[in-house]
C-alpha cells in the first residue's frame, strides 16, 4: 500500500524551534485537511519526526506524547487518524546520556524511522512519498528509496498535496 511519511513541526505544525508545548500548537494551513485528504484516497498516513528539544531539555517525553495527543484529537474530529508515528529523540548535543547518540539510526537524515514503518505495514515505497521541510527529510527520504518533497510553507499543505505525483495518480484511479 502506498504511504505518505511526513515530517512533523514545519510541514503538520509550525516550526517555532523545539516545539513541544501544546500552547504553541499551530497548524500550517490545511494540513489537517490534507491528512484526510490522503487517507480518503487510500494511504497510509506516517509521521517521521526528529525532536531533539527532548535530548536538549527543551522538552520532555510527556510534553511530547501530549502534544501529539492534542493533534490526534483534532485529526479525530475530522473522523481520521494517523496510522503510526515515529520519532527520535536522540542529538549529538544532548544534555542527558539517556538520549546520546552521534548517529542513531532513527534519526533524519538517516533513514531509519521510514524503513521501520515500510517493514511493519508493507509499504510499497515506489507509490510512496515523504513530505519535508529541510534537506535532511529529503535526504532520509532518498536514503529510504521513496520520494522526498520539500515543503517551505506559504501555501496550504493540502494544495501541496494534491501536485505530488504520487497523489495524482491514486486520486485519478478513484476519478478524483
């Protein structure tokens, strides 16, 4: 099945820098709306995040499930949910060695969160995507075998959507 992986913060959510307070949760525009969009057509939908404010302190682990709860709740409104999330915590500048890791595999630009979730759902990364706002999203991407996109905001998420090719072509074979 195909699959969209997307970044969090910069691409769901805006990136204010180690966002992990629910107080800062603020949505790029349609994004809620392009996730059910892309499960509408039949894809899975993966988030794929780096969040190194947990490793730097910026953060803890329960600011970041809560924050994740608030945007599953939202997407819960709206009758969708997020199949599955990954995110790594570790960064080579962390403040606690619990999370202290040069270069774990999980973390982007490293492909490991997005070869975990092609394992565990089957994914077929030919008809994939991952959707990114910095270079090392795309640069997992690449490393993974699936397409990378670039998304730098200024325009609604689902209208980036719905331009990928990926998209097209699923939204075509349903006479979208």
């Amino acid at each position: 099945m195909s699959a969209a992986f997307l970044d969090r913060d910069g691409v769901i959510n805006f990136d204010y820098g180690h966002v992990g307070d629910v107080l800062r949760l603020e949505y790029m525009p349609d994004a809620l709306e392009a996730i059910k969009f892309l499960k509408s057509i039949g894809f899975f939908v993966f988030v794929v995040t780096n969040q190194a404010g947990i490793a730097k302190g910026k953060y803890s682990k329960d600011d970041y499930e809560n924050f994740m709860s608030k945007i599953s709740e939202d997407l819960y409104g709206l009758g969708v949910q997020f199949d599955d999330v990954r995110y790594c915590p570790f960064h080579k500048d962390a403040l606690s060695e619990e999370y202290y890791h040069k270069n774990h595999p999980w973390r982007k630009p490293n492909p490991g969160m997005i070869l975990d979730l092609q394992n565990r759902w089957n994914v077929d990364m030919n008809t994939s995507f991952l959707i990114g706002d910095k270079i090392s999203d795309l640069a997992a991407a690449d490393a993974a075998n699936v397409s990378g996109y670039l998304y730098s905001g200024g325009v609604s998420l689902l209208d980036f959507v719905m331009e990928i090719p990926q998209v097209r072509v699923a939204a075509g074979h349903l006479g979208l």
